[in-house]
C-alpha cells in the first residue's frame, strides 16, 4: 500500500551517490591495476565518439530549448548553451579535424576545443548556480545567444589560425603506450583545465541533484547523475591525456555515459511529457462528466428530494412512504455529489485531504459536528481509498438518521492502518444477533467494503451509548 520503496530508488540523491561510487570503484580499478590495459590507440573510434557526444548534446539542447521557451528560465538557456558549446567543440573542433587529420596524414592544434569545452564547462555549472525563478525576456535571451556564439566563433578561428604557434597539448615525442598507468605528460594548462573541469563538473552534480529533490524534475536527475560521470572522466584524463591524441581511454568511456545519461533523462523527460497531455486530458473529460452530472442528474435528485418532503397530508403510511422515497433521494443526491467531487479532484490528491474534504461536507450537508484526527503518513491506492470514503459516508449517514448524533469522532492512523468512526447518538443494542442483520443493509455494505480490501470491520454500540465502526486493515 506504500511506495516509499519506489520514492527511495527515484531519489536523485541515491542515483548521483550510486553512479559516483560506481564511478569511484572504476576508477581505483585503472590506478590500482597496472596490468590490465585501458588505452587504445584508434583514432576513427575517436571519431565515432566525438561525434555521437556532439549528436546526444544537441538533441538534449534542443529538449531544454523547448522547455526555455515556455518558461524563460535562465537556468534552462545556460543549459542549452552550454550543451551546443561542448557540442561545437566535439564535432566541428575535434570530429571533423580528427577525420581530416586522419586522411592527410597530419597533425592539429587541439587548444580550441580545450578553451570551448571549458567554456562548456562554466556554463554547465553556472546553470546549476544560477536562481531556479530567475528569468530571461527575448532580448536579453539573444544577446546571451549572440555573445556566446561570438566568443566560441572567435575562439575557434584563432585556434584554427593560430593554434599551431602555440605548443602541443600533448607532447608528440612521448610514447603514450597502452594506458595500462597513469601518465601526466599533457601541458600543464591541460591539467589544470581538466583538474578545475573535475570540480566544476562535480559542484554541478551536487547542486542539480539538490534542486531535482526540490522540484521533482526528472530530467535534472540525470543531469545530475551524467555530471558524476563527467567530474570522474576529467579525473581519468588526467591520468591519461586519451581526450587531447589519438587514444580511445577510460575517461572516454565514462564521458561517453556522461552523454547516455543526458539521453536517458531527455527520453524520460519526453515520457513525462507525453503522459502529462495525457493526464490533462482525462481530467478534462472528467471535469466535464462532473459538469454534466451537476447540471443534470444532481439537480434533479435535489428536485425530488425537496419535494418529496412537502408530501405529508397523507396517513402514517403514506408518511413512511415519503419517508423512504426522500431517502432514497438523498443517498442517490449523495452518490451524485460524490462522484462530481471523485471526477472533480486530481489524480495524484493525498488519500488525507480527500477524507478530510469528504467529512467536512458530511458535516455542512447533515448539520453535524465532525471532528478529524488523520495521520499525514496515511498513503493508500485508490481501491482503498475507495472503501474507505464509501464506508465513512455510510457511517456518518447511519449515525446521524438512526442515531440522532450531534457530534462524530473520525480517526485514521497509519500504523496499522485503521479508520475509526465515534457518534454521540442513541446507539442500538449488537446483542440479539448479527449487527449486520440488527443495523440493516448499511452495516452490512460496510462489512463487504472491508473485506473487500482485506481489512476487518467491528462495531460497538449499547442503547444511549453512541456506535462506534472501526476498519482495521490485517
């Protein structure tokens, strides 16, 4: 009946601190076993995953750029903009010269792609930082746009012009090897960058996971957990510069599913959305149901109950015969109004509030004093529920027709889940037989309601007593 178990594995903190120890264990495993070989030197398959990252990145921007659109987050236009900046800087400033370089047999400069990707970096983080409520209109959200896409054109060219002046990212003379143990033979502005990428990527990761807790926001969750796998493969190449040569190493493995991650939350992000529509479309059917009922059905039960009511120039029998049409009227009015509330109210409403809605219109419909006691931790499926309702408004109607109470007691707690329900009226005596025989068909719908939902129905009650139902789930 509860789905704390499904809460707990949904929880961003245990996916980013589940991913970082899986990341953390790989990690040791590369440092700590020297024998075993983690680099490859394979130049097309690094192509192959530049490309795919760059492909993943934008389609990820462009799920994030929709979603900037309809709420001018500041956070979300970062997102995007770093996403098509790291997506640059795998396609065009390192795929596609990897591939030329491949084909002529020469070398490039890989500066440019550092400097976007660290920018990537800044950005990524700064939208983790940035005010969740902040927004951005139009223009100012071009300018961003406009400034970005100078920068990393201006970046890009100069690397492109300039790039060879400056000295190798990774000293060409040293023999890489087959990355079987860490080699720190990158420049040291590349090791720096990647050591200040590893903190970024990681503060990101804390900071998203935080307000994906906060909000529920499914796609965040993973960004969260995918910036684990990014922090810990800037990690790997510092150990093995494989993102600045030719080499395919553990660090790309890992940021590899740094991307898969961002494609899993822009997949679920989608699924969210699709059933989202689908949901506002039930509810909208369902409102307009409750519509129909209430103008329809509901008003004419309401007519017959008040006139049923001014048929009383009759005998005694002609009286109980208005008698039993006017309640009659009233339960199907109360069947009625019931359902436009079932039909009216959302679908994820907490089980509590529904009961607490639900006697407090009990008490304003039969005039009678409800008091509620109802533990918040109470979390039952709908069949449940159900039951429940059903069985309290039978109740709260037994006690004030038959018993003339003023005043009722519901109880509900969680642990065992149990509902109570105690009248001050004049009560009946349970001992002559059956009490769902001596209290009529209303006891014994409830007592079917219960067993119903494998819970036990007891009643108490004695002649100027009060009743008190009670429904304890076994």
């Amino acid at each position: 009946m509860s789905s704390t178990g499904g809460r707990h594995f949904r929880s961003p903190a245990v996916l980013t601190g589940g991913v970082a120890m899986v990341a953390a264990v790989f990690t040791l495993v590369v440092v700590a076993l020297p024998s075993v070989r983690f680099g490859y030197r394979a130049p097309a398959l690094h192509v192959a995953l530049e490309t795919a990252n760059a492909l993943v990145a934008l389609l990820v921007g462009f799920l994030v750029y929709g979603r900037f659109r309809q709420s001018r987050r500041t956070q979300e236009l970062l997102l995007v903009l770093a996403l098509c900046t790291v997506a640059v800087a795998n396609l065009v400033l390192t795929a596609v010269p990897v591939a030329v370089a491949i084909g002529r047999g020469e070398d490039f400069s890989r500066w440019a792609a550092v400097g976007i990707r660290l920018l990537g970096t800044i950005l990524l983080t700064a939208a983790a930082l940035v005010p969740p409520a902040a927004t951005l209109d139009t223009r100012r959200a071009k300018r961003a746009v406009l400034t970005l896409a100078v920068v990393v054109g201006t970046v890009a060219v100069a690397g492109i012009v300039w790039g060879n002046e400056l000295p190798p990212t990774v000293d060409p003379s040293v023999t890489l090897g087959d990355g079987s143990r860490p080699m720190l033979v990158a420049h040291p502005a590349v090791l720096v960058i990647q050591g200040a990428g590893a903190v970024l990527y990681g503060v990101s990761a804390v900071t998203f996971a935080r307000q994906a807790a906060r909000t529920a926001d499914e796609l965040f969750r993973w960004v969260a957990a995918g910036c684990v796998l990014a922090a810990f493969a800037r990690v790997h190449y510092l150990l093995f510069p494989s993102l600045h040569s030719e080499y395919v190493y553990s660090g790309d493995v890992l940021r590899l599913f740094f991307y898969l991650l961002l494609l899993v939350g822009a997949a679920r992000e989608i699924g969210s959305y699709w059933a989202l529509r689908t949901r506002a479309a039930v509810l909208e059917d369902r409102r307009r149901m409750a519509r129909d009922l209430h103008d329809g059905l509901a008003q004419e039960l309401s007519y017959i109950w008040s006139q049923s009511r001014t048929l009383t120039g009759g005998g005694a029998s002609d009286a109980a015969v208005v008698e039993r049409i006017a309640g009659a009227a009233g339960r199907a009015l109360d069947e009625a109004r019931r359902a436009i509330a079932a039909l009216s109210r959302p679908f994820d409403e907490p089980f509590v509030r529904i009961l607490q809605r639900v006697a407090d219109d009990l008490a304003s419909r039969y005039d009678v004093k409800v008091r509620t006691a109802l533990d918040p931790a109470v979390d039952v499926n709908p069949k449940h529920g159900e039951a429940l309702v059903r069985i309290l408004m039978e109740a709260v109607r037994n006690a004030v027709r038959h018993g003339r109470a003023q005043q009722i007691d519901v109880v509900l707690t969680a642990d065992p889940l149990c509902l109570s329900i105690t009248d001050d009226g004049k009560g009946f005596s349970t001992g002559s037989g059956d009490v769902r025989r001596t209290g009529g068909f209303g006891l014994t719908s409830m007592h079917e309601r219960a067993r119903s939902i494998g819970a036990e129905l007891s009643v108490r009650s004695s002649p100027g007593e009060g009743t008190t139902i009670q429904v304890t789930q076994r």
